[in-house]
C-alpha cells in the first residue's frame, strides 16, 4: 500500500502507542529514556523492573526478548511509511519509539505475542506495512475522503462481525484509559485526547488509534487480544494503567504515584 500517511504525529502527540504517555523530561530530575551514542536505548525491561505478570519467572526473560523483536520489527515497517509532506519527525525518534511500543508489549502473554510477530513476519512477505495501514485506518475518522479515495481500496476489509467484536474491545479500552485520568490526571493531561468525536486532521484520539491498530490484527492475533482484555477487566485491571506503569518505570520513575507527582 502506496497511500500515504497522516502526518500527525509531534511533540505530545506522539505516543507510538494508544496508552502510553509522553512524560515530560523537562520537568523532573528523572530521563525519560537514556540511550547511546547511536541513540539506541541503554534500559531495558529487565533494568526498570518489569515483568509480565502472565509469565513465569523463567519465562520472563523470554518475554522481553519477544517483546523487543516485535518493536524493532514495528520500527522497521515505520521507517518504510510514507507521510504525507516528507518524512515525518517521529520517524527518527527510536528512542521514544522504542519506550511507548515497548511498554505496551510487555503487558502482552507470549501467544499473543508470537501471534502478533507472525502478523508483521506475514505482512512483509505479502508486500503490505501494518504500520502504514494503521495510520491508513485512522484517517477513516480524522480525513475521511481521503480515506475512502486513497485509503480504503488498498486495505483489507473488515467483516461485520469483527467491526462489532473490536468496538466491543475499544469501549473496555477507552473506560479504561478515562478511569486512569480521573486518578492521575497530570500524567492523563500528556496522553490523547480521549474520544474519536475530538478527532481533527491533526490530532488523533486513543479511541481512534485503537481502532487504527486493531483493524490490522489477523482473526487470530485479534481473538487472543480479546480475550486477554477480556480477562484483564473479569479480574479488575486496568490496561491503560499497566502499560503506562510501564512507561515510567522505562523513564527512570519509582511508580506511576512518583511520576505523577513530579509532572
């Protein structure tokens, strides 16, 4: 796919991800992220302390490793987007990327995982970019007759059945990341506007990334992600709130409660 992506994506509004938040380094002590002299970053999961709660400590490890592959082959497939008006600036923000992405990852169970890595292992050899048809999707809401022009007979098209199933997934999702903003609202006030009626042409909710990245899981990869969400919200977690977590245990923060303080 050849269509060109939305260029929308800069300074807060560039998360890399439909949770994760941008914490803003200038006003605290603690680096967002620290890297090298190649920019690539020096921490990792096993630095901040994370690990997944799904996984044995055995298989911790293995995880992350999943993990980190699944990002770098994302950034892979983003350097090869197309933006419409040049190449865009978070296109050589690995080490942002790389943190959001990663933060996300690591809440994810090893079958989802591997299932999502076939996804983008599948993608190349079909010639097509999951990240390029993400942002594709998302201007479905943001600028739709350019979606429906230059977008939309590129794409895979999405059955009924798995449009409903998705809404289903986004509206645990967007309950949510409003719950995490009602209780800590600093970090929250970093994060995407919440809902897809607040989307323009340059800005992009969490709802609507959601269903941008959504729609680009095979019927295999979207079933375990429905039913890791789903047992995610039988047990009272919060998605957004563990994968933010993340984020700022990334960033060189204690816990979300320190992170929120220092904002």
């Amino acid at each position: 796919m050849n269509a060109p992506m939305q260029a929308e994506h800069a300074g807060k509004e560039f998360t890399g991800e439909h949770d994760s938040v941008k914490v803003d380094a200038a006003s605290t002590d603690s680096p967002i992220v620290t890297c090298d002299a190649n920019g690539t970053p020096t921490g990792s999961a096993q630095d901040a302390g994370i690990q997944n709660d799904t996984a044995t400590d055995a298989g911790a490890q293995d995880a992350s490793s999943s993990a980190e592959r699944v990002v770098r082959h994302e950034w892979e497939q983003f350097q090869l987007t197309n933006n419409e008006g040049g190449r865009a600036a978070c296109q050589g923000n690995w080490p942002v990327f790389h943190q959001m992405r990663l933060s996300q990852f690591l809440t994810w169970n090893a079958p989802l995982l591997n299932s999502y890595a076939h996804d983008l292992d599948e993608a190349d050899e079909q010639g097509r970019n999951l990240i390029t048809e993400k942002y594709g999707r998302m201007m479905a809401s943001t600028v739709p007759e350019d979606f429906h022009r230059n977008i939309e007979p590129y794409i895979p098209r999405l059955s009924d059945v798995r449009i409903t199933a998705q809404e289903q997934v986004i509206g645990t999702q967007v309950a949510w990341a409003d719950d995490f903003r009602s209780r800590y609202p600093k970090l929250g006030m970093a994060m995407r506007v919440l809902r897809t009626s607040q989307d323009t042409e340059s800005v992009t909710s969490f709802e609507t990334y959601l269903r941008g990245e959504l729609g680009t899981y095979s019927e295999q990869t979207f079933r375990l992600y429905e039913t890791f969400v789903a047992k995610l919200h039988a047990s009272g977690r919060n998605l957004t709130q563990e994968t933010i977590r993340n984020t700022v245990l990334l960033g060189g923060f204690h816990d979300l409660e320190e992170a929120e303080a220092l904002q």
